[in-house]
C-alpha cells in the first residue's frame, strides 16, 4: 500500500465521519450544515483556480472541502455546547 492509498483511505473515513454527524444533526440548522455549505463553496473557488492554472476541473478538492467544513462546524457546534454548560453551571 502506497502513501496515496493511505490518504484516499483516510478522507474515506473521514467523509463517513462527516456523513455521519450531518445525520445526527438533521432536524435543525447549525454549524454543521453551515460549515458543509461553506467548505463545498470554498471547494468551489480552489477548484476554478485549479481549472484556470492546470486545465483539469478536480472534484475531489469540492469533495474534501465539504467534508473539512462538516467537521469544522461540529467542532464549532461543539464549542457553543461547551460554552453553554459552562455558564449553565456557573450560576
């Protein structure tokens, strides 16, 4: 198995990680979702980038930005529940 392979595997896992927790946080809007849209518009821009420079449009880039961004919200998301436990019992 080659470094590549390695890596494919690993954004495998995390993009099963991803779905996931975009599952979990169906019902209502949050930072998940919201960092799903913003990686997939992030993913977007690079990949246009890409298409100018090298001639080859690449989904892949779309792909792992959606699934940085869905990680990144729920670290977010993750961070406000802290935040209101912490003040909840503060009090």
């Amino acid at each position: 198995m080659n470094k590549m392979e390695n890596i494919d595997i690993i954004w495998i896992i995390l993009g099963a990680i991803a779905v996931i927790l975009l599952l979990i946080f169906w019902r209502k809007r949050n930072a998940v979702w919201g960092g799903l849209t913003l990686g997939i518009v992030i993913g977007i821009i690079i990949s246009i980038f890409f298409f100018f420079k090298e001639s080859v449009f690449n989904c892949y880039i779309i792909v792992k930005g959606a699934i940085s961004g869905a990680l990144l919200g729920f670290g977010a998301e993750m961070l406000g529940e802290v935040s209101d436990f912490i003040e909840k019992n503060s009090k």
